[in-house]
C-alpha cells in the first residue's frame, strides 16, 4: 500500500534547479528540470564525496536523459533512477514521487522497503 509524505509545493523548486528535504533521517534532493510538474528525487549524499550535495547540482541533458552533475567532483546521475554515469558501481538512491494539486509528494511506503 502506498502512502504518500508531502514535501513541498510545486512553486517551492524553481524550474531548472533543486532543493533538499529531510525525511526522517534521509536528505532527499527534488528536482525540477522544466516547467512541467515533473518533479524527480535521489539521495543528496555524492558517494564520491560523502557530502550532502546534489541537490545544488545543475541539471543537464545528455543523451536524451536528464542528469544532474554534481557540484563538487561533476560526476553525472540519471534523475530517473541514481545511475551514476561515469561509474555504476557509485550509482544512488532513487524515491518515487508525485505532483497532487500542486503539492510534491514522496511514496514513503518505498523509503520504508530501502
């Protein structure tokens, strides 16, 4: 059964850019690559670095994907799903999330699972 956190607003991420929310002891990074209410969430935390991060990363296109590079060490990660594109071994966690009337909300049913 899926239930469902809210975050933030929608209007609270600017599109183009990210924000962190903390979830129980997780830092979540939003992300908002355009104007749509299309909203993806992963880890902050850069496994290169060990910090808290990603999401003041910027948000780019490559090869038909959306990723963020990392502000610190410019490694790449899918918003999709975490996948780290210079090495998978370093990929990262992903969170299902949603836009309901305007409010951003994480599945927290799947943060349970992880």
């Amino acid at each position: 059964m899926n239930s469902w956190l809210t975050l933030c607003s929608i209007e609270d991420i600017l599109p183009g850019s990210g924000l962190c929310a903390l979830v129980d002891d997780r830092q979540i990074a939003l992300f908002r690559p355009h104007d749509q209410h299309q909203v993806f969430a992963l880890s902050n935390i850069d496994p290169f670095a060990q910090a808290s991060v990603l999401s003041r990363g910027i948000i780019g296109e490559h090869q038909g994907e959306l990723w963020v590079a990392s502000p610190l060490k410019k490694q790449h990660f899918r918003l999709q799903d975490g996948l780290c594109m210079e090495d998978e071994s370093r990929s990262i966690a992903s969170y299902q999330v949603r836009v309901d009337q305007g409010k951003v909300q994480i599945n927290t049913a799947q943060l349970a699972a992880q």
